[in-house]
C-alpha cells in the first residue's frame, strides 16, 4: 500500500518466526528507526520523508505493536534485538544506521552491543541504557518516582483492564500532558495512536515489554551482563526536560563507547524529542548519519 501523498510505502516481512509490518521511503543505505512506548511507526513521520531523501529508511512497528505480529512471548531484550537483525539481513543489508527512542532505543542499545557486525551508526534519544536503568531504579528516588508506571504494569491484566476502559484519557496524559511542545500531539494526532493501540492484543503485547524488562530473570541477567564497550559512531539526543526519564541516565554514556560519541541536549523539549523538534532532530540525524560512507550490499 502507497500513501501517495507522503511516497512512503507500507510493507510486510519475515523476521525471527514473525511478521513485522514495516512503512519504507528512499533509496541507498539503510536507516532503520525503532519507536518505543506506546507508539508505532507514525512516531517518526517527521523524520521519513526528509532521511528517504539520503538513505533507504525503514520503520517497523516492533513486535506486538499496530500490525506486527503478537506473539505471546519474546518480548525480552535480546529476542527484541534479533526481530531487528533478522529484518536488516530480509532486506539484504550487511548492516544499518539505528535509531532508537525510549524502548526503541533501549533495544538499539543491545544491538551494538550484542550484534556490532549489524551497526553502521547508533543514535539514541531519550533512551537510557538498561544496564544503567537497573542501576537508578535501586538508587535514584527521583527515578523511581518517574517510573512508577514501570512498577504499576507488572501486575497481571489491571493495567490493561485501566488503560483500555479511558483510552483516550490515557493517552492525553501520556503524550500532551507529558510534552514541553504540546501542539505536537493534535486531537487528530491523539485519534492515530488510539486507532492503534485498540488493535487486538496490541495493549498487552505494550505492556510486555515491561514486565519482561522487570523480570527477575532479566534483571539478574541484564544488572550481571559483562557490557563490550560500543566500537560505532554514536549520538545522543536528549529532549532535557524528560518528565519520564531523568536527565541523570544521559550522563556517562561515553563509557560504554569507544567511538566517536557526541550528546546533544535539546532545552525546552520533553520525552517526545522527534515529535516535538523534529526539525532540530532532522537536522542532527542528517549531518551525523551523512558522514559515514555507504555500507549497503
């Protein structure tokens, strides 16, 4: 399916036993932009136009969300990482810029370091490391109190019982309540990520990511993992007026690269950094991502 006024195409693809819905614009090589909570692809609708005209620019939804696949399970960290291998070997790159917001960028993260032969580039805006994450929820009140939404999605089905009986509401609070730049979530902007997250299943599969992220498993498994220092170009943005995650969890994150490395606040901005500045982003990510020479095959 073609939108014609926007040039971008919506397609499908196998990936790690599933079916990832992806929307697609340009030729060249591959950027490929992870969204994250509670959002799909039309999260970056200010970035794809304007990239496709350098690049081949690729935006999933990720599993569980819009029209990707909901499989009950897989929604750890490391099986999240390998959807999105397997997505840039089914569109036969070697490897790919990765852009990641929020839990988006929490998986782009674990890509380079898990999966470094994959990355050409890593950008993350407002996204923490998870290892760091661990660290500030055990240590940091003003984190914790953030992040009391974290907490409140472990227990089984009342989260989703709550969100879906005042959806909209829901989504008032999260998205323009929670922006600096509040006009970036319009009523009709609102109207698209409530037509998407009341897809079945797509609630649930949101909220998994949570509950697998704070797992007992996970946690023991992600505070203990030995981290390979990132060895790709890297650039945080960060909107610094985040009121769900602490400026703090920006701070040291050039000690998990031995690369090139560059963190950008942007002042007046919240959570919602490429919606609510997607010019002052599209600028950062075209002057970074243009300096690397091509790597598609």
């Amino acid at each position: 399916m073609t939108t014609a006024s926007s040039g971008w195409q919506h397609q499908f693809i196998q990936t790690n036993k599933i079916r990832l819905h992806y929307v697609t614009q340009g030729e060249g090589d591959l950027v490929i932009l992870l969204h994250g909570f509670p959002e799909f692809w039309y999260s970056w609708r200010y970035q794809l136009p304007v990239l496709a005209r350098h690049f081949k620019v690729v935006v999933p939804d990720l599993r569980g969300y819009n029209d990707s696949d909901k499989p009950s399970s897989g929604y750890d960290i490391d099986t999240l990482s390998e959807d999105i291998v397997g997505l840039i070997q089914n569109l036969g790159y070697r490897c790919a810029h990765i852009v990641g917001h929020d839990t988006g960028g929490m998986i782009a993260w674990n890509l380079a370091q898990k999966f470094p032969q994959y990355l050409q580039n890593l950008v993350l805006l407002n996204a923490p490391h998870p290892q760091r994450l661990f660290r500030e929820f055990s240590s940091n009140l003003d984190q914790l109190r953030r992040s009391w939404y974290l907490l409140a999605f472990q227990i089984p089905g009342l989260p989703e019982w709550l969100i879906q009986s005042n959806l909209r509401q829901f989504l008032q609070d999260w998205f323009q309540k929670q922006a600096i730049r509040k006009a970036a979530f319009s009523s009709e902007t609102l109207g698209i990520y409530q037509a998407a997250l009341e897809k079945r299943g797509v609630l649930s599969a949101a909220i998994n990511y949570y509950r697998q992220l704070l797992s007992p498993q996970d946690w023991l498994s992600n505070s203990d993992r030995k981290l390979l220092p990132i060895q790709v170009p890297t650039l945080v943005l960060w909107g610094e007026d985040d009121t769900v995650l602490s400026p703090n969890l920006a701070l040291g994150f050039e000690r998990f690269v031995q690369a090139p490395f560059r963190l950008k606040f942007v002042p007046e901005c919240g959570h919602w950094i490429q919606q609510e500045v997607p010019k002052i982003v599209n600028r950062e990510l075209l002057d970074f991502l243009r300096q690397s020479k091509p790597a598609f095959s």
